[in-house]
C-alpha cells in the first residue's frame, strides 16, 4: 500500500490528501493489489539464450532445431487466429530481453507488427522466416493456379477458371493482389528452405552448440523431404482435374503451387475471420461451388464454425472439412506438430475430394 | 513486492511503455476534469473515434497521420457547431450525428481499401508496448503543453463551467473559452490515439476525472487526483498485463474504469456508517 501510495507526488498532494481520499485511494491500491497477486510468477526455468516465436508453427520448427539448448516461447496459442493476436507487457517484454526473436513475417502477425519493429529497432535480432524464401503475390499465385487449371485437359475450362480468378482476394483478412502471401508453411519445400536459413540464423546466438543445432537440422530437413514426399503420395490418386480447393480464407496458396491445385477463395466478410457470411457471401460461394463441382468445402480449425454453419444451411449436400491452416491444433488433435499438421491436411483434403 | 513492481518495467520497452502512459494520462487527466465537469463525455467520446477518416486518409494518401486526424477532429467539431446553430437540435443530436457520420465514413474507407484492415484494431487499442522513442518526446511536449494551457486558462473555464451567461456579462468570451477547450481536448485525443489506441484515450480522458470527482471537491484538486489516478491505472495496468498476462491497453483502461467503481462503494459505505452514528446517537438520547 505504502509503496502504491509513494508514486504520488509527495508535497503538493499530501495538502489534498484528505483520510477519505486516502482511504478511496487505498481501496483502489488494493483491489489491483489483489487482482495482480493471484498471478502466477510463472518464470522460465530453461537455462541457456531465449528465444521467442510468434507463431505457433514456426515455435515447432525452432523446438526440433534447438531441442533443450533454448528456452523457447512461442507467443500465439495453438488453435488460435492469428490475426487476432495482440500482445501482453510480459510477452513485449520477453520479446525485447530474448537473444533472438522468430517471426513469419510478410505482415502476417498483423497485431504485433509495431512491438516487433520497435523491439528490433532497439537491437533484438530478429529473423523473419520470409525473408528467405522466394514469395509469391496473390497475383503470381492465381495466374500459376489459371495456367495450371489450362494445362489440365478437362472439363474445369481455362476461361471459367478466370471467372473465379475475379472472386479471389475478397478473403478474411483482405489482400491485395499485389501484396505477398505470407502463408509460405503450406508448401514443405519453401519451409525447408527457411528453416535452413533458420539453423544459420541459430547457429550465431551464443550458447547453442552448432555441432547439435547441425544435427537436429539434418534430421529436420531430411523430415521435411520425407513430409512432402508423403503429402505427393497421398494425393496421387487424385487427376489434375480434381485438384480444387474452395476455402473460406486464401491460406493453400503455396499448397496449391506446389501439388497443382487451383484454389477458389469463397468470400467472407471483410475485416475478419470470425465475421458470420452474409447471405450474399453464402450465396456466392455455393454458386463457386456448383460452378466447380467440387463434393468438398475446406475450411479452418481457427475459424470454422460461421462457414459450416452458414453453408450446410445454404447448399446442404456439401461436406465441410476442417484443415489445419495457421496454427497447429492441441495434442491429439491430428495437428499438433507441423509434420502432423501437414499429414493430417493432405489426408483429408485428398478423401474429401476423392 | 518491490520486484512485483518493478520486474514489469525492467526493459527499455516497458519502461518507454510507462513513460508514454504516464504522459497520456497526465494529459487526458488535466482535459478531462473539464470534460468530466462540463458534462462534454460524448463530445470526447465522439471526438476520439470521429478521427477515424482523417487517419484512414492519411494512410492511404501518405501524409502524416496526426495532421490527418486533427483535420478530422476539426471538421467535426466544426460540423457540430453548424448543426447546433442551423439546425435547432440539441448539442448531443449534433454530435450523435456527426459521431456516426464519421466513424461510417472512417470504416467505408478502409473496407473500400483492404490493406489497411489490420490497423483498426491498433487504432482502437493502440499499441503501447510499440511506442518509439521519437513519441515519447511528442507525448512529453504536448503534456507540458497542455499543463501550461489549462493553468493559463483557469479562470475562463471555470467561469464557462458555471455560468456562461455571467461570463460573457463579466467581459469573457465564453465563445472562445469553448473553443479553446474543444482544441485542448482534440490535441489530446489525436497525440495519445497513437500510443494507446482510443479506447483507452477515451478511458482516462473520463475514468480518472470521475473518480477524482468523488473524492474530493475543489477543481484543482480533482486536476490534481485524477492526474494521479491516472498515472496509479497505468502502472497497476502495466504491471497486471505483465503477470497476467493480458492485452495491456485494454488493461489499463479496465484499472482506470474499475478505481471508480472501488470509489464509489467506499464513498458510500463510508456514508453509510457516517450516516448511522447521528441516528443511534438521536435514538440514544
């Protein structure tokens, strides 16, 4: 209380100070007093640098690569949508003392965008995983997807194909068509690639052992080659011509580029994944659908419920299925590593549209 | 509970985090007894979401963001001024309507360009973990600012508080006075939505200010207060968000609006019991 009380000026209040204001004051000293004591002073206990993840499946990714050499914090929970994700004092704070700090990056941790840049204009490293790769536009991934869908000799026409081209872009979080598609995870061979980059990045940060951070890579890459190895295998069976995401948010871009899928964006209400669709959102959807015969609407395990809800009203003979995108899923939820998440997605995009 | 305190503000982040919070409510404390006093919360209220189209037209036209919405901040005031006197409604009508007028205005811009979507969220909540250097500065001048100003213009204003026919009678402008004030509140709304977000602007411009009115009676004193409590939500916010773990700005503002209540039932407990003695004494006797 006394110390509460100290941070008042000391002269020119202590002359207004009248017992009932100090008795308001230290009621109110109190009931915070009380609120902040409940919290648990849950400090890491790793020894060794700290690093700090923003996302989910990146956080993955570092915990195969540095093992127990790191204490590694990963800032948004799994399950979760990431767009939303705003940041606690704790976590800036973290994010400031860390040795070095992983992001996506390409603007898709929206909500932390300006910690980020001020923690790294106060010198925390800080890696950003697509740096490293080469990015595409939405504009580049949907002119791919078209030629894609041309070169596939089959009843999907190249002209209805851009047609849908025009319903793409009018996703969740609104891109623009010349902004970079930050969700470079869907495609193995581009995460392989900033994960390499990773492990350099890594291999500097004082008190990891490169010769165990070399190994760990090693088998991490060699995971990820197998991954999409698995991924290909599982989606054998399907022709070209069945290659066709409808999802409720532009995520599978680099999916699609790398297994030859076109991806139809459906429209969901601009500003946010949690929007309920209009009815006219639903309504242009079904009619995406009906125009590309797809048996299958993938949607989010972040944001599912308003699609499947809204669509299984609107169309009814459609199966909604739910893929990991963004975040990974707790244990057991078949999304729990980027490797599962990865499988789990291949397997049930290729049973749904099989 | 001395690392309890300062464990939270151990890094320069949060320090300049504290600093631009304690700027922000020392500033909207000093308007706000104003705003609080003169029954203007709406106007405040209004005012900070109101700038919304000139932030959102700054962004996309790349011109400075605060010129933007202190533009904004001026054509609204001036549309409410122009409704009041045309149009013979009441001055809440008039800020109602300019209030929804702008804010729709504000949102159908950034619909209509998708990228800036992302930044409505800072723009209600700020982001006062990400304060630069170079805003803390602009906090401290703008603080100084308006410390100066509202000493100089004390007695213009209380005489506007009370009585505005006498004022003018007494040789004031109470006109100007108005004004005065609208700009002194606009200037702090539009430098602090950056740091915190409006939310939390509109929070301590009136949280502080009312809880200090229960408290005590003299208008200095109030200033004096609510400057304090003001700056007591932001270091108990600051610190709640750090063990809590919760959304920082929206805490602070949760502290702010929570001291008042905590005020309000000790005022009244304390009047309760107060009021008792005085009854048993006349049964007593």
């Amino acid at each position: 209380m006394r110390i509460v009380l100290d941070i008042l000026p000391p002269v020119s209040l202590r002359a207004i100070l009248t017992p009932k204001l100090a008795l308001s004051l230290g009621a109110v000293a109190l009931a915070g007093g009380a609120l902040g004591a409940c919290a648990g002073g849950a400090g890491s206990t790793v020894e060794g640098p700290s690093i700090v993840v923003t996302t989910s499946v990146l956080g993955d990714v570092v915990e195969n690569l540095v093992g127990d050499q790191a204490a590694v914090e990963v800032l948004m929970p799994r399950g979760a949508d990431p767009h939303e994700a705003g940041l606690s004092s704790r976590q800036a704070d973290d994010m400031s003392r860390a040795d070095l700090v992983v992001i996506n990056g390409a603007h898709f941790e929206q909500g932390m965008e300006r910690v980020i840049e001020s923690v790294e204009a106060d010198g925390t490293p800080v890696f950003a995983a697509a740096d490293h790769v080469d990015l595409l536009t939405f504009a580049e991934e949907h002119e791919r997807q078209q030629a894609a869908g041309a070169a596939a000799d089959d009843e999907h026409a190249a002209g209805e194909g851009e047609g849908e081209g025009d319903k793409l872009g009018g996703d969740g979080h609104g891109h623009d068509e010349d902004d970079v598609d930050p969700h470079l995870w869907t495609d193995p061979r581009q995460m392989a690639t900033a994960t390499g980059a990773l492990s350099e990045r890594l291999a500097e940060v004082d008190g990891i052992d490169a010769a165990a951070l070399g190994r760990a890579t090693d088998a991490y890459l060699a995971a990820l080659a197998a991954l999409d190895a698995e991924v290909e295998q599982a989606l054998a069976p399907l022709p070209d011509a069945d290659r066709v995401l409808v999802t409720n948010h532009e995520v599978f871009g680099y999916f699609a580029d790398r297994y030859g899928f076109r991806v139809v964006g459906a429209v969901i209400p601009a500003g946010t994944t949690q929007a309920e669709p209009s009815s006219s959102d639903v309504t242009g959807l079904a009619e995406v659908i009906r125009d590309t015969g797809v048996p299958a609407v993938f949607a989010e395990t972040s944001s599912p419920t308003a699609l499947a809800r809204a669509l299984a009203d609107d169309v009814g003979d459609v199966e909604v299925v739910e893929l990991f995108s963004e975040s990974l899923g707790e244990p057991g939820s078949g999304g729990a590593t980027y490797l599962e998440m990865m499988r789990t997605n291949a397997e049930r995009i290729a049973e749904a549209l099989a | 509970m001395i690392t309890w305190l300062t464990d939270p503000f151990a890094s320069e982040l949060t320090q300049r985090a504290l600093i631009a919070g304690l700027l922000v409510a020392a500033t909207t404390s000093l308007v706000g007894t104003w705003v609080v006093v003169r029954g203007l919360a709406f106007m405040g209220d209004a005012l900070a979401h109101g700038v919304l189209p000139g932030i959102a037209l700054a962004f996309l036209w790349g011109f400075d963001i605060t010129l933007g919405a202190l533009a904004s901040a001026a054509l609204m005031v001036g549309g409410i001024n122009l409704v009041n006197r045309r149009a013979h409604v009441s001055e809440d009508t008039g800020i109602g309507l300019l209030f929804v007028g702008m804010l729709a205005l504000g949102v159908v811009i950034i619909s209509r360009e998708d990228t800036y979507a992302g930044d409505l969220t800072a723009f209600l909540f700020g982001d006062v973990l990400g304060v630069r250097p170079s805003q803390v500065r602009m906090q401290a001048l703008v603080a100084v600012g308006t410390l100066v100003a509202v000493v100089a213009l004390y007695r213009p204003f209380l005489a506007l508080s009370f009585n505005r026919e006498k004022a003018a009678t007494l040789g004031q402008r109470p006109a100007l006075a108005h004004a005065a004030m609208l700009a002194l509140l606009a200037l702090a709304i539009v430098s602090s939505f950056r740091v915190v977000g409006t939310l939390l602007v509109f929070g301590l411009l009136v949280a502080p200010p009312a809880t200090a009115t229960l408290m005590v009676r003299r208008l200095p004193a109030a200033m004096a207060t609510s400057v304090a409590l003001g700056c007591l939500a932001v270091v108990l916010g600051l610190v709640i968000s750090y063990h809590q773990d919760t959304a920082a700005a929206a805490t602070v503002a949760g502290v702010a609006v929570a001291q008042f209540f905590v005020a309000l039932i000790v005022r009244d407990v304390a009047r309760l019991v107060a009021g008792r003695r005085p009854v048993e004494a006349a049964a007593g006797g």
